[in-house]
C-alpha cells in the first residue's frame, strides 16, 4: 500500500493545520494539558487543530495476545476531544502499514495531506519506524518547514500523569487519585444484562452491566457510585467482584444497585460514574449477614454523595 493509499481516508485541507497523534485514552489532564498546546499553536497560526486519534491500543497490535484495557471507548474520546475545542478529530488504525513508515514518511504524509505545519507530541512520544522523538524531528533536514513541540508530563501530588499510572490508581480501587488525574470521576458503561436476580430475592435488585469495551475494573469491592441512564442520574452502591457468599468459582461481575429507583433497567445502556471505594468484597457465613452489610453500605453510600 502506498503512502498517498494509506492516508487517502484523512479529508485533505489546504492548511495550514497543527496537529497531534496518539491513543488519548481516558483524555486524562495530561492529554488536556497537550491538547490545550495544540490549540495555541493553532490560534498563533491561524491555523486549524488536528487530533489522530487510534481507536485502539498500538500495543495490541505489536503484542497480539496481551492483555490491553481502556479508561474510555473511542466514541468518548471523540466527544471529549470535540468538547475541548479541537477542530478536526480523525480516527487511525493503527497496522502494519502505517507501522512500518518512517518519522518523515509519516510527517511528510500529513503536509501533504493535511498542510500540517506543527506537530506536537506529549512525554516520550516517538513517531515511525525509526522511533524519532521531537529532537530528532527537530534535527530532520527533510522537516525543517515544520514545527515540532514537546509537552511535559503533567503531575498530580508529585505523580506523573499517564494513561497506565491512571489505569493502576483504578485496579487498586483508588477512585479519588484516579479522578484527581483524569479531571472527574472515573466511569464505565454498559448494557443492563439478565443476571441470576438474587439480589432482587434479598430486597436488593441490581442492574449488571455488561461493559461494551475491554474496560480497565477497578479492584474487587463495593463502591459509592452514581448512575445514569436515559439521561436521568441516580445514586448507586455498586458491587464488583465474584459474589464470594454465593458462589466458590464465579467470574467478576459488575452489579449496581441504584438507590431509590423503581423501573426496568433492562437492555437499556447505563453509565457508572465511580466516586469512592467502601470496602473490600467478603464471603459472609449467612445470606443475613450479607444483608446487614448491604443496607450499611447503602447509607455509606448516601451519606457519602450527598455531599457532591
């Protein structure tokens, strides 16, 4: 496939334009730090922003088989990235093809296409084959109309700001951290599936999400949350984990149980906006004893967003 083949799915502009590549997963205040650059660079042009975005992970490509997960789905992405301001929000897959260009067949590529006269990339970006970053983009005689920007590294608490620091913050179960780095609360979505409605037989009917994506979990346990589906937010005392009083070999599920709520959840898509964690999950010796810690739970739960 040729260079001229691979990008001819961009919609050509004239230019001048400033651009940016990458993942952005979870558009976490690092992202917004970078992509706020892009913009100036633009606006000091008179120039439009661009954001490439890959839809998935380029390590799940260069590493078929590894695990890979996500703070957010593209169409969330798109929709941040839309909300702050950038102009043009173009999706890439990422493949053997586009793999294998060089930093300046890649950039050359985008001045062509797109008129790109800066490029500007975050923390230990590296373009191309030949994994340049922005000094050696920056020395390329071939690319010396175009501009190249490095953004640092925001920090939060004295910690890097990264997309995997964020999606560590989340397995550990530390909602607050990770919403310090992303700039709100950590959230997931999914369609309301059929579950074995045991929690409606102990006067706790719950919703289970099937989530759309591989979404990074946070660590088993039982979560002050808020819900929102058909537009209409509602607090919930979510639960993840394996249902250890019920079950011995069971898979991770993901069961919120939504306060003051009375309605038929299922099939429809609701939104799980994780606020703080409230303990770890515990096999109890008695369907009652589970019962006396869910109605604690449920008033941690209250006591804990009514405050938001």
């Amino acid at each position: 496939m040729s260079i001229s083949d691979l990008f001819a799915s961009i919609d050509a502009r004239n230019g001048p334009t400033v651009a940016t590549v990458g993942t952005f997963d979870g558009v976490h205040l690092g992202h917004q730090s970078l992509l706020q650059r892009v913009q100036d660079e633009a606006s000091a042009r008179g120039a439009k922003s661009v954001a490439f975005v890959f839809k998935e992970q380029p390590r799940a490509f260069i590493k078929p088989g590894s695990r890979v997960t996500y703070l957010s789905d593209f169409e969330t992405r798109q929709k941040i990235l839309s909300e702050i301001g950038i102009d043009s929000i173009v999706e890439l897959k990422f493949g053997a093809a586009i793999q294998q260009l060089t930093s300046a067949e890649f950039v050359g590529a985008l001045r062509e296409r797109i008129g790109l006269t800066a490029l500007v990339l975050g923390p230990g970006a590296m373009i191309g084959s030949d994994r340049a970053d922005v000094d050696q983009l920056l020395d390329n005689a071939g690319l010396s109309d175009i501009d190249f920007r490095g953004v640092p590294a925001a920090a939060v608490e004295g910690q890097k700001v990264s997309s995997s620091a964020i999606r560590k913050t989340i397995t550990a179960g530390d909602c607050e951290q990770a919403a310090k780095m992303l700039g709100r609360n950590y959230s997931i979505s999914g369609v309301v599936t059929d579950g074995e409605k045991r929690g409606r037989e102990i006067g706790f009917p719950t919703a289970n999400i099937d989530p759309d994506f591989p979404v990074t979990l946070p660590e088993n346990g039982i979560y002050a949350t808020v819900a929102e589906v058909d537009g209409i937010s509602c607090n919930a005392a979510t639960s993840i984990g394996v249902r250890p009083t019920f079950e011995t070999d069971g898979g991770r599920t993901i069961e919120a149980y939504l306060l003051d709520f009375d309605g038929d959840l299922y099939t429809k898509r609701l939104r799980l906006e994780f606020v703080k964690r409230l303990r770890a999950e515990v096999a109890f010796d008695s369907v009652e004893q589970l019962v006396e810690q869910m109605n604690k739970d449920v008033e941690q739960t209250r006591q804990i967003l009514a405050s938001r």
